[in-house]
C-alpha cells in the first residue's frame, strides 16, 4: 500500500477528474483580484459590443472591439496556462506523474483548433 500525498496549497483537488465543478486552485489574494479585475474589464467589453448592435454601429467598428475583447480572452488565458504550468503541472512532474501533463496536451490542442 503505497502513502497517499498531500497536495500542496497550489495544487488541485479533485474527487471526480471527469467534472470540472469538483476541482479547485488555491490562489493567492492578489491572484484572485487580478483575474477578476481582467474579466471584468473583459465583461465590459462584451458589454459595449452588444450595445453597438443594438445601436447600429458600423461593421467595421463591431469587428474591432470584437477582435479587442478576443485578445483579452487570449491574455486571460496565458496568465491562467503561465500559472497552471508553474504550479499543477511542475507538482505534477516533480510527483513522478505524467496526468497533468496530459491533460495539458489536450487542452492545448483544443486552444489551437
């Protein structure tokens, strides 16, 4: 029988690795209020793009707040993959295990279709 590893304050817990509402991330204050500081910046954009149809804006100027919040998102989502690589995945690896990793390949794989 083997002994059962604690996860670290930065790793994820999970009962159910098929269901993503059971899985958590610790982060730190300031890491909280950073993301939702940019998703709600992100928020408001999305915001502003539905007021522009329903005011008839011109196409052009949709497209580019459109493409706007887009990189936003892609922002977003470096700093949320930059933190998963530092922490849940290292962990991982440095456990001897490769489950992390693989699920990154995977996610990866969906950000790049």
């Amino acid at each position: 029988m083997s002994a059962k590893k604690e996860p670290s304050d930065n790793t994820i817990k999970s009962m159910d690795k098929e269901n993503c509402c059971c899985r958590t991330k610790v982060r730190t204050e300031k890491e909280h209020k950073d993301l939702m500081n940019r998703l709600s910046r992100i928020e408001g954009q999305i915001r502003g793009i539905r007021r522009m149809v329903e005011e008839d804006a011109y196409c052009i100027d949709i497209i580019n707040q459109v493409a706007a919040a887009n990189a936003a998102l892609n922002s977003f989502t470096k700093v949320i993959l930059a933190d998963h690589i530092h922490t849940c995945v290292t962990e991982d690896v440095q456990a001897g295990s490769s489950e992390k990793v693989d699920e990154l390949v995977k996610t990866l794989q969906k950000l790049m279709k």
